[in-house]
C-alpha cells in the first residue's frame, strides 16, 4: 500500500467516525420533531436544531481528526484552517422528509485536497450514511466506491427507454421550474420514470449502485452533492454539470449517470435548457 492510499484510507475512517456521530443523533431525534419545530432559511427550506447538532458533532469529530483542516457545513458555512484539506457536510440532507416523518434522509460528508488557483479542490474522500438502515456508501479517489464495504459499479443499461431515472424538483428556484419541467417533460418521455425521493445525496449513492440509471438536479449546493458525485465517479459513472464540464460544485446544476446515458440525459438538458454544447 502506497503511504497516498494509506493516508486515504486513514482519513476515511474520520470521514466514517463523523458519519456515524451525525446518522446517530438523526436516528435518536427522528419522529421527535416536526416542521412546526423548525426555522424557514429560505422558501420551503427548513433548518432544525438536530440539523445543528447533528453538524457540531460531526464537525468536532472531522476537525480533532485532521487537525488545522477547514470545513464547510450547510449550517455553518466557511471556517477557518489553514491546510490544504476541506470537509464539505451535510448534517441531515432531506430536512424537510426528516421533519415530515418520510424515512428518506441522510448525512453527507465529502473531503477535498487543495489545488492551486482552483476555488474548489479534488474529491479525494465520500461518504453517505442513512441513518435509519446503516447502509454507508463511500469512495476514495482512484480506488473505487463501496457499500458497506462491498465493490459498487454502475448501472450498464444502454437503452434509454429502460432507463429508471432520479431527480430532485428546483424548490430553492422556483423561476427555473418552466424549464425543469421541459427537461422532466422528455426524459418521462423517453425513459422507464422517474423518481423523486427527496435526499440527493441518496438518490446518487443509488445511482452509483445502479437501482436508478441516472440522475439531474438545478441549483444544488456543494454539501448536497460532493460525497455523490465522488463516488458515482468512483463506481465508474459520469457526473458533470449542465455544461458538460466538472465544474459542478461552483454551479449546483448537476447529472450522472453510465457514460452512454449520461450523454442521452446531457442532450436533452443542454437543448431544454438552452446550453450551446461545448
């Protein structure tokens, strides 16, 4: 083992002792909560005080770990360090599920290596842990992406039409919606459905393992996708932005999938969307 793989290897069992802090707090509040309970960040965007705790716990974990690393939670925002590590956190990806009581819900921790003159860095660690089953999803750059310590790969289909798709409806820019439902629109059109869970983080751990063949989303942040998008890459699927390119965490506007869906589902975004192909 290269001392690269081993330090990764060393600091996704921080990622996963965070994981488990943050699912464990979820898993205790659940049921016990409601939206009643909960403050409004913006429209139909709610934040609870399990959201928090559950985010000053993982963040305590992540941050005794690997020490002067910086981390970015939904809550929280910025903070400071000064190495050339970032933790980017979701504490409770599907809030409001969690405060309704639909058992679809998760925490999402991503860790990323500086690179120079870049605003974001390189996925180097994954993590997605449902707090409810256990089931942990989690990837290394360049090593591959696992389910509860098993090999994942994505899905092989082809054929659109058999394609079962994943997606996530824009509540945080309802403007963009008229254009959503264009690309909604052709996609049911052409494909076997689709389904909305309501954690994204999720819907890519599963992408990634193949129950859905792809997966798009508007206006995402980079807590939401940046475990995902790692190990989707990692059980060897495609994640871009609208544009085609990686530049996904600076845009929120995101798609995955196998190489060949990928490319049927980023036609028809780019042309509903109005994005010229690079």
């Amino acid at each position: 083992m290269t001392n690269d793989n081993k330090k990764l290897r060393e600091l996704l069992e921080i990622t996963l002792r965070g994981a488990r802090v943050g699912a464990d707090i979820l898993r205790e509040a659940f049921g016990r909560i409601n939206l009643q309970q909960a403050d409004l960040k913006g429209q139909n965007d709610y934040v609870s005080e399990v959201d928090r705790r559950s985010e000053a716990a993982i963040s305590e974990v992540l941050l005794r770990g690997l020490p002067d690393s910086t981390f970015l939670g939904e809550e929280t925002g910025q903070g400071e360090g000064s190495g050339c590590w970032r933790w980017i956190v979701d504490p409770l990806d599907g809030t409001t599920n969690f405060l309704q009581g639909f058992p679809i819900f998760s925490v999402s921790i991503a860790l990323e290596r500086c690179l120079p003159g870049r605003k974001w860095g390189e996925l180097v660690i994954g993590a997605v842990m449902h707090p409810l089953t256990g089931e942990t999803w989690t990837a290394m750059r360049g090593q591959g992406a696992w389910k509860d310590g098993r090999p994942i790969h994505i899905g092989q289909k082809t054929d659109m039409a058999q394609a079962l798709l994943a997606t996530g409806f824009p509540f945080r820019a309802k403007k963009e919606l008229k254009t959503y439902l264009r690309t909604f629109e052709e996609l049911f059109m052409r494909s076997s459905g689709i389904r909305r869970a309501g954690s994204a983080a999720l819907d890519l751990c599963w992408t990634a393992e193949g129950v859905f063949d792809g997966f798009w989303e508007h206006r995402l942040s980079p807590w939401d996708i940046a475990a995902g998008a790692l190990i989707i890459e990692e059980a060897g699927g495609v994640f871009t932005s609208f544009e085609g390119d990686s530049e996904y965490l600076s845009s929120g506007n995101v798609v995955g999938a196998n190489r060949p869906i990928h490319a049927v589902m980023l036609e028809v975004i780019q042309r509903t969307v109005g994005i010229t192909p690079a």
